[in-house]
C-alpha cells in the first residue's frame, strides 16, 4: 500500500476566508475548498508504508522557531501554453525559504530523489481546464492582494487522495515549532 504524502502549511481561518473571498466565477476553474487550502512545502509523492514512517519521524526531529507569513498578489502556473491554477503569492520570506531549504535535506536523507523545481511558494485557489475562461479580469482585481501577516508555528504532513471532485489533503501528523 502506498501513500502520496507532502508537507506544507495551513493558513488560518481568518487568512482562508479572505481567500475565498477573492474567488470569483470563471468558467472551467475548479476553486478550491476551504479544506484544501495549504502552502506546500515539499511535494513527495507515492511512498510506501516504510518510507511514510522514516519521513514522519525524521520530521519529529526538525526544531524550528515560529514566524510570519504574508500574501503579497497572485500569479498563475501553465501547462501547455495554458494557465493550469491560479494561486496567492507568498511574499518573500528567510525563515520560508530555511524551513523549506531543511525539510528537503530530511526527504532527502529519506531516500527521495532532490526537487529540481524552484521553490515557489503560493496557495493555489483554482485549477483550471483547457477550456477556462480568461484569467485577466481576476489577476488584475488581486495584483495588489495584501494579506497577513499571520504566525506559523506549526506544519503538516498531508495525504493527498485523488477523487472525481478534486482532492482531499488529509493531514497526517501536525509539527509544532519551538519558541
Ligand atoms: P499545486 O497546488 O501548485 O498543484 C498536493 O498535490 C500539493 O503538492 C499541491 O499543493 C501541489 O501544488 C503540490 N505539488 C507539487 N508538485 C506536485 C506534483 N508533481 N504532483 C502533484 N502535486 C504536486
């Protein structure tokens, strides 16, 4: 049995309401719920039983100390020429960019093969088919989205399940800093 696992951070409530708040019509884009909401920090992927373990108790062992987060815009990733999501950016943060620098080195010290991909932060509000309306109207209302700050003290490593109606992101165990 194997399990598609990540780990990333969950903003608040507050932060998530704003969120969807920005959510507009736009056809063929499927907005996310508010369950699915998250900054991920490191996608891993189909592991087994084994690996799950080592990965969730290596986390166990990474001490980091609380910090702030905030929203600065939006932006959007393409597949194909097309917009594939739309998302909220992160705006640029040291101890971000630390904690993702480590938990990589933890995958890594797992077993998994490195990321290659450069680390964008950012919370994906839609997915979007190939047939999805233009983009335009809703990056230029949120080109200036300015959320936060909020205090991260804690991150999660998620299931993911793929399902017909978009996935679920089941959190499995939850880290919390050490002030
Ligand atoms: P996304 O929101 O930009 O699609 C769970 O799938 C999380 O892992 C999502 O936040 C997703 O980012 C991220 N992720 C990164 N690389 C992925 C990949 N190759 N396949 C699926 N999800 C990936």
């Amino acid at each position: 049995m194997t399990h598609r696992l990540f780990f990333a951070l969950r903003p608040p409530a507050p932060l998530r309401d704003a969120l969807i708040d920005t959510m507009d019509d736009l056809e063929n884009a499927r907005w996310q719920d508010d369950d699915q909401l998250h900054l991920t920090l490191r996608y891993i992927g189909e592991v087994d039983a084994h690996r799950a373990d080592d990965l969730a108790e290596e986390a166990e062992t990474l001490a980091f100390e609380p910090f702030e987060l905030s929203i600065a815009g939006v932006g959007y990733f393409e597949r194909k020429s097309r917009p594939s999501s739309v998302w909220a950016r992160i705006a640029p943060s040291e101890p971000l960019t630390r904690l993702q620098a480590r938990i990589e080195r933890l995958c890594q010290r797992c077993g998994l093969p490195a990321e290659t991909r450069k680390f964008t932060p950012h919370i994906t509000l839609a997915r979007l088919n190939a047939a999805a309306g233009s983009l335009a109207p809703f990056l230029a209302r949120n080109e200036s989205l300015a959320l936060g700050p909020w205090r991260v003290d804690t991150y999660i490593l998620y299931e993911s399940f793929l399902r017909e109606a978009g996935s679920l992101y089941d959190p499995v165990v939850t880290y919390h800093a050490k002030a």
